[in-house]
C-alpha cells in the first residue's frame, strides 16, 4: 500500500462534495409555511381538531386538579426533611 493510496481514505467522496438538496419543506416565512397547509389531506382536519380539543381538556382540567384540590401536596411540609 502507497501512502498516497492510505491517505485517500479520509477524502470525502464524490457523493459528499456535491451541494445539499434544497429541502421541500424549508419554508422561511409565516406566509410560505401557511401555503404548506393546501398539502395537507381534508380527511386530517376533523381528526387534528378532536386531537387538539382532547388536549385542550386535558391541561384544563389537570391545572384546575392542581389549583383546586387541596389534599395533594405539591410541596413537602416545614418540619420533615
């Protein structure tokens, strides 16, 4: 083996060397990422609007659990450690 062939072992390929793709969903602005919204399927709307109501709910009534419920200890008492 030449030392010139080992050396060309930590080259970057041909692969590497060319530029990067432009990716398709590299939006910069609000109004560019609003136009990626045409893409999605209809089917999908109903289906992320229960998701994002279920979630609504969830925080809702885990904060309220948090805010309301006085039995729970959300921290230690004064005088264990």
């Amino acid at each position: 083996m030449q030392p010139t062939t080992a050396l060309r072992m930590f080259q970057p390929s041909k692969r590497m060397m060319r530029p990067v793709p432009k990716e398709e969903h590299s939006a910069h602005t609000i109004s560019q990422r609003l136009r990626q919204w045409r893409k999605v399927p209809p089917e999908l709307l109903p289906l992320g609007l229960v998701v994002c109501v279920a979630l609504g709910f969830a925080g809702y009534s885990l904060g309220k659990k948090l805010v309301v419920d006085k039995q729970m200890r959300l921290t230690r008492k004064g005088g264990q450690e």
